[in-house]
C-alpha cells in the first residue's frame, strides 16, 4: 500500500474542493481492499463519511430519494423499500455478509469494482505480471484465454471481459433508477443505464463520472401500481458469494397477460444487463412457461462465452425464467 493523505469533510462544498485527484471514502469495503493490493493507489482520501448524505425520503413524486451514504443494510430494511420496492431490499440481502453490509454504501456499491481475479493480482498490468488492460491499459487481458469461468458473456469486448459484481446494481438497472452527482461542473443526473459503461477498448473507464464528481443520492421512480418485484440469485454458495446469474424483474399483470415489465440480469453481464429483448418478447404475452423460456433465449441470444464459462448462458436462462415464474405466480 502506497502512502496518502487523509481528510474528513465538512460539507459536501468542501469534499469537492479537497478531493483533487484523490478518492472519496465512505465504507471502505471495497476502497480499502484495493488499496491493499495495489490496484488502487489514491493520493489522498477524503472521508464523506459526516456528510448528510445518509437519508431514505419520500418524494413529492411518490419516487424514493436514497442518500449516497445510506448502508446496504438499512436500505434493505427500510419499510418503504421492502414493500414497494422488493427487487432491491432482496438483492441486497443476497450480496455480501451482514457485517459487509452494516458498512458498505449505497454510493460505494454503484462503483464496486469487479473480482476478476487477474485484475485484483498485486502485479496485474505491470511487466512481468499478468496483462489486464482494465488496469494498465495495452497490456493485454489475461483471462481471454486464462481461467475464466466467473467472466461475462453479454458487453464484453477483445479488451475485457470482467463481470459486474453488484446485485444493488442489478434491481436498480430495473427499477430504472437515476443517480444524482455534484462535481466541479456542478449537479447533473445520470440515468442509470448511462452510468457503466461497456469495457469496449477503454475498460479502464467504467463509469460516467467525470473526475471529482461525488455520488450525492440515487432516485428511485414512482413504483408502478399493481406490480410485483423479485430478484433471483445464483451461486457457487448459499452466502457470502457473487452471482455466476441472477435475474431483477419487476411484473405487472393484467388478467393473464404480461401488461408491463422491466428486466434487468447480473453475474453474466459486463455491467447491470437491462435486457430490453426480454421485455420485448414478454409484454402483451400470456404468463406461461413458453413465454418465459422465449424471453429468456432472447435475453442471452448476444451471449459470447470462452473456454469455462458457457454453462452461464443455460444458467442464466433458467435463472430468468424461475424469476419470471416467481413474480407472476
Ligand atoms: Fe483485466 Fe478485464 Fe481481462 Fe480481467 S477480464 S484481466 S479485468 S482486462
């Protein structure tokens, strides 16, 4: 671990004017490992650990506004959450450990960084150590043709093919979430299907935030009366363990049919994987289990696998399809 400053923040005025070209720290669960490992190397860290950023509130709209400091765990189990937003309290019960989740924020889990496990060696992307262009860039991918069965099948690219990590993430990419930034341009909103990006030839670009921006609140939009939510997860282990596929899909009915619908996929996707095939083949459709299979196979029909992975595309079918069945059931 490399030496760095460190600073808490008054106000939010003031992260901005300190940060420079270093890092904002909240939890740490993620900052903190990296740092570790060399991967991530900030000269300074600010602490916006004070800053009231730590509120879930109604809005006027009936949308929910979710405080970039707000704790995976009282996010879950916030009341408002659990009854008309389930797709996310589920998602984020099944990530991590509860010890993990007392810590780790809402704006730290929208930047949680991948586990491939070529970018995380101490030596990835320096001579002699392991190509990963998501660390150095034109060093190569290791995993193209290394170990590679925790990869993505769906936005990868020649340059990268890591997997996103968040299940928050995946429930948010459904639920049509906006993420709220300040920055030294000032306030702007990101809608989250423009907030990570695809790795493309610059996988060491992965989001929108431009330097110094600072992750203030995420908006969740009104929830749509009469629908029902559900994420499914699967992994190697019942706990503690990042998703080889899951599914986030919100549902509403109309008599038997399919009246609207949201899909969004994780462990299979360079970023949160919003499958608008999916939604395609499912709305107007009657609520069976040909309808859901088709969905499916739309939804994994750009897949692209390697050397270990394949079995995702079959898992992630069927992960999609029980999910489909849970919430219309
Ligand atoms: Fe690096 Fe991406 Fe390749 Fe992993 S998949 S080694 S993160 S470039």
């Amino acid at each position: 671990m490399q030496t760095f400053s460190y600073v808490k923040a008054a106000s939010i005025d003031k992260a901005l004017a300190g940060v420079g070209s270093g890092k904002f720290i909240a939890g740490g669960t993620t900052l903190v490992d990296l740092m570790k490992l060399n991967v991530e190397q900030p000269s300074a860290l600010v602490d916006i650990n004070t800053l009231p950023l730590d509120k879930v509130e109604k809005l006027p709209t009936g949308g929910l506004r979710i405080g970039a400091l707000v704790r995976n765990s009282d996010l879950a189990w916030n009341d408002d959450v659990k009854t008309s937003y389930a797709v996310l309290s589920q998602a984020l019960l099944s990530g991590a450990s509860p010890q993990l989740r007392n810590m780790a924020t809402t704006g730290g889990n929208l930047l949680q960084r991948t586990r491939c496990a070529y970018f995380r060696e101490p030596g990835a992307g320096t001579p002699g150590g392991y190509g990963c262009n998501k660390r150095t860039p034109g060093t190569g991918c290791a995993a193209l043709e290394g170990f590679n069965r925790s990869h993505a099948v769906l936005g990868t690219s020649d340059h990268c093919i890591a997997t996103h990590p968040s299940d928050m993430c995946v429930a948010m990419a459904a639920l049509e979430a906006v993420i709220h930034v300040e920055g030294p341009k000032g306030k702007r909103a990101i809608p989250f299907a423009d907030f990570h990006k695809l790795p493309g030839e610059t996988p060491h670009i992965e989001n929108a935030l431009e330097p110094g921006e600072l992750v203030t609140y995420v908006e969740l939009p009104k929830p749509i009366e009469g629908s029902r939510s559900v994420y499914l997860k699967l992994r190697d282990r019942a706990s503690y363990e990042f998703a080889l596929a899951s599914a986030a899909v919100v549902v509403k009915m109309d008599g038997g049919h399919i009246r609207y619908v949201r899909v969004a996929m994780g462990g299979v996707g360079t970023k949160p994987w919003r499958s608008h095939e999916a939604e395609a083949a499912l709305t107007g459709k009657p609520a069976h289990a040909a309808t859901f299979r088709a969905a499916s196979e739309a939804a994994l029909a750009g897949a692209k696998t390697r050397t270990d992975n394949a079995f995702k595309v079959e898992l992630a079918k069927r992960c999609l399809t029980r999910a489909l069945k849970l919430a219309t059931s």
